[in-house]
C-alpha cells in the first residue's frame, strides 16, 4: 500500500513540468504579475497590427472607455465627452454600450448624464446610438417578461432621457407605456408613472395627443382601484405634474444640453418583436469581444482622419509645420555650437503643447467674463504662443449653440498685440480653406467672430477678404455658404452704405477680390452673389464695369 508522504516513487518525467509550471504570459489569467514585469511585458508588445499588438490595443481600450464613463458627472461631462471621441468607438462600441448599459443599471441616478453622453457620441457616430438602442430595447423586452422590476425600471429611465436627448423616437416611448399599462400590476404601473414622469414634458411637445392617451389609460386604471394604494398615490401625484406642465421636470437640464436638435440622429426601433417579418434585433454581441482584424492599421489610421473631423483640430498641420521648422533651426544651432557637445537631446513629445491648450480651453470655460478671461489669457500666454490662443478661442467658439459677446475677447487681444492679428489671420486662412469639411452651425459661429473683428476694424480687411475670391472656380458651396452669414453680419452691424464703402474703396486687394475684374464673366458671378443673398446694394460700382 503506497503512503501519501512517501516520495520513494516518482511520475516518469514527460518533459512538460517547466511548461506546466510555468504558465504562459499571454494567459496570466488572475496571477499575480509585479508592475515592474507587466510594464516590461507591454514594452515588448510585438509589432504594431500583430496579434499581440491587437490585444493590448483592445485592452487599453476597453479600460479607458470605462474609466470615462465611470468618471462623468453633470459638471464635466462636456469635457469627457471629447475624450471619448478621442478613443476609437468605431472599433470599440460594443465596449461603450456595454459600459454605458452597465454604469447606468449600478447607478440610476446618473442617467441623464449617461444620455448625454449617449446623444453627443450619436450625433457625430450615428452606428454607437443605434446599437446602444437595440441592446436597450432587447434589455426591457428581457426584463418585462421575467418580472424583474428592478431592472425594467433603469431601463425605462434610460429609455426616457434618449427620447428626451433625441436619440431615441417619440414612438418608442409611447410603446413602451402601452406595454407597461396593457396588463396592469404593481410594479408596471410604477415604472410607467416614473417613465412618464421624466419624458413627460418632451412627449407633449412633440405628441400630445399620444400623451393623453396615456393619461386616459392612467385615469381608468386608478378608477378601478385594483392596484396598490401606494401606487394609486403615485398616480396622483402625475396627473398634479402634468396639470403644472410638468415644471420641475425639464427634458434636459440646461448642463447636460450639449447638441442642437437639428444635428442630433434620432433613432426609431421598434419594441415590439418582430420575428414574423424576419428583422428581428441584432445586439451584435461579437463586437464585445477582441477579434484580431488583418487591416487593423488602416482601420485605426481611417479613425484618426475621422477623429480630426469630429473634433476639429483644423490647425494640426500648422502646428506640426512649425514644430518641424523648430527642430531645424534647433539642428542649425547645434551645428554652431562648440564640438564639447556631443549629444543632442530632442523633445519632440507635444505634452507642453497639449496643457497649454487645456488650459486656455479651461480658462476660458471657467471665466464669468471676458475682461476676466483676458487677464489670466495674458498671463499664461508666452511671446510665440499667441497662434494657440486664437486657434483653442476660435474652436470653442464655433463649438457653442450661437455666438455670444463674450468672444469678443477677440477684440481686445488684436488691439493689445500685432501678433494676436497675424493669429487670426492664419486661422481664417485655415477655416475658410476646410470649410467643406465644417458644419453649418459651426460655419455660422466662426462667420459671426469674424464678421465682428472686421466691423470694429481690428483686423485689416486685405489681409482677410483678400483671401476670398468670390468666383464660381474659387469658392465651393460650403464657402459661399460661409461668405454669406459673414457679408449679411457685416451688412447688420455697418448697414449697406459703409459696408459698399469698405468692399468698394481704394483697397484694391478687396475690391478684387471680391468683385474680380480680370473677365466680365467672373464679375457678373460676383454681382449675381451679393444680389442673391440680399446685398445689392454693394454691387453698384461694380454693375458700371460691365454696362
């Protein structure tokens, strides 16, 4: 009989106890790995777009869409929202609607800060909101039929505040209240009155009539007296919301206001199943896992051309030119140098680059006013660095819903320094040279700054609408869209006359360009603009070239 503690006797040796023994780094499963190792290991992650690239790709990116949903409150949330956007969601919006769905179930309360940052993404990803939707709707479905009221009741509040956001379709939420009222209980009745609670306002805005009916449907409920008294009181309290239009209760909180209505992409799913007709809902739960993709490269490489594009850092290029141009005359100066120094150390990281422009972007956040805003301005801004100044204040003025005095900032930087003009300057060039790639909404904001420092003459006009050549070759429809709300704002703020002296004066530059006299042709285009968009009275001078 063998003894368990004799160890006369030993397994015959198969060669694998090293690999036994020691398991493989790529699947460390819960061991404990030191930071030091887990650093190493990282380092030598493999060659970019090779397997083990990938999945520490996909691991750094599912830990920092969570992150910054788990870190966004009703104060910051316009600032996470750009850093999300910055993450690929193209690649990983399985993992921001699991995390949106999980973060929203743990915490109820934060909801309309989860939809808010929902409806931002939607609006510039449209496929994000709509996937977010479909694992939504298949959720309440899950939850209705298994009587987990716990679970149906966060799912109709993030339901509610989406329609509230415009993500979802008015429908949806009249759908789901018939569901919830169509076999009355306790609990379904309860998560209709909060549902229609927080969507309630919206609702009978945009459907009244629908909203009635609800209510009708809530009357002969509470008629009847079968439900809980609790639940009955509940009911009473609605209809005494609702008979004070819902005051107290707003769609959006003015913080968490953060698209137009217009740019928003509404989504309508439909609750209801629809297996018969073979369109039943994809949640496409395979986008929640890690699968390598060959063209992984280019996929990243298309993302970041759309990440410039949505959060519209046109002057990139510009700054990298210069950074460039830096490093040149760094690598003449060394040349002149003594030949002691041997080694020369580059620092071509964008870290100082990167907080400089946080903290404008905060400065100018977090001021009351614009004389406020200019005093700290001043003292951050170092000679050399005023281009970024007015690179960060034109982006988050075009960011805003309209244009507002208090970028009128603008105005006193020209006046204080030529360097702040020259700064402009190189940001009208850049803005009206992209703008095919701008919204309108955007276009309009840049046009009114612009309009403004040109009424109050603190920029010379040469030097800006000498750039626009008001030509059928010259312009595209984006542009003439932009050189419209510029002429009609100036025409508002000089009148028709001062504005005519101003295109028309002996600044031959503007005068050229804005009514070009090289062929008749070109001329009569530009005639037939300005008349077009209500400014005739600008053409004279020019009508007399053509007669």
């Amino acid at each position: 009989m063998e003894r368990r503690g004799d160890v006369s006797r030993k397994r015959p040796s198969t060669g694998d106890e090293e690999q036994i023994a020691r398991p493989s780094s790529k699947r460390r499963g819960g061991i404990y790995v030191p930071p030091y190792r887990a650093i190493a290991e990282d380092d030598d992650a493999g060659e970019f777009g090779s397997a083990e690239y990938q999945r520490r790709s996909w691991n750094a990116l599912r830990k920092s869409i969570t992150g910054l949903v788990n870190k966004a409150t009703a104060a910051n949330v316009r600032h996470v929202a750009p850093e999300l956007l910055a993450e690929n969601l193209v690649r990983g919006r399985g993992l921001l609607c699991r995390a949106l769905l999980r973060s929203q179930a743990a915490c109820p309360d934060f909801t309309d800060v989860f939809a808010a940052l929902a409806a931002v993404v939607n609006a510039r990803l449209p496929c994000v909101g709509r996937l977010l939707l479909v694992r939504l709707v298949l959720r309440v479905r899950r939850a209705h039929a298994s009587g987990n009221r716990h679970q149906l009741a966060a799912a109709a509040a993030f339901v509610a505040h989406l329609v509230n956001q415009g993500v979802a379709h008015d429908l949806l939420a009249l759908e789901l209240l018939a569901l919830l009222l169509d076999r009355p209980t306790d609990g379904t009745v309860e998560v209709a009155v909060g549902f229609a609670r927080e969507c309630g306002a919206a609702l009978g805005e945009s459907c009244p009539r629908g909203l009635d009916a609800v209510f009708d449907n809530l009357r002969g409920i509470l008629h009847d007296g079968d439900i809980d008294k609790r639940v009955q009181f509940m009911i009473e309290d609605l209809f005494a919301i609702r008979k004070a239009r819902f005051r107290g209760h707003p769609p959006v909180r003015a913080e968490l206001d953060l698209i137009e209505a217009d740019d928003q992409v509404t989504h309508q799913v439909e609750l209801s199943s629809s297996l018969e007709r073979g369109d039943e809902l994809d949640p496409e739960v395979h986008l929640d896992v890690l699968e390598p993709s060959p063209s992984f490269a280019q996929d990243e490489a298309a993302y970041e051309d759309l990440k410039r594009t949505i959060l519209g850092s046109a002057g990139d290029e510009n700054l990298d030119q210069d950074q460039d141009q830096c490093s040149d005359d760094d690598d003449e100066a060394s040349g002149d140098e003594s030949a002691e120094t041997e080694l020369t150390i580059r620092h071509d990281t964008d870290t100082d680059l990167i907080n400089l422009r946080r903290t404008i972007y905060l400065t100018l956040m977090s001021s009351v006013g614009s004389e406020e805003a200019g005093h700290k301005l001043l003292s951050v801004v170092r000679p050399g660095q005023e281009l970024e100044l007015c690179t960060v204040l034109v982006e988050c003025c075009k960011k805003e819903k309209s244009y507002t005095s208090y970028y009128g900032l603008a105005q006193r930087l020209c006046a204080i320094d030529r360097a702040y003009q020259a700064g402009f300057e190189a940001c009208f060039a850049g803005q009206y040279s992209a703008a095919h790639r701008v919204a309108t909404d955007e276009l309009r904001a840049s046009a009114r700054l612009y309009a403004h420092l040109l009424a109050a003459d603190a920029l010379p006009w040469h030097a800006i609408l000498g750039r626009v050549r008001v030509t059928e070759d010259d312009t595209t429809s984006s542009s003439r869209i932009f050189i419209r709300m510029l002429f009609q704002d100036l025409a508002e703020q000089l009148g028709i006359r001062a504005l005519s002296n101003k295109m028309n004066g002996e600044d031959t530059a503007v005068r050229d360009a804005l009514f070009p006299r090289d062929c008749a042709k070109n001329t009569r285009i530009a005639i037939n603009f300005f008349t077009a968009i209500g400014l005739g009275g600008v053409t004279e001078a020019a009508r007399k070239l053509i007669v």
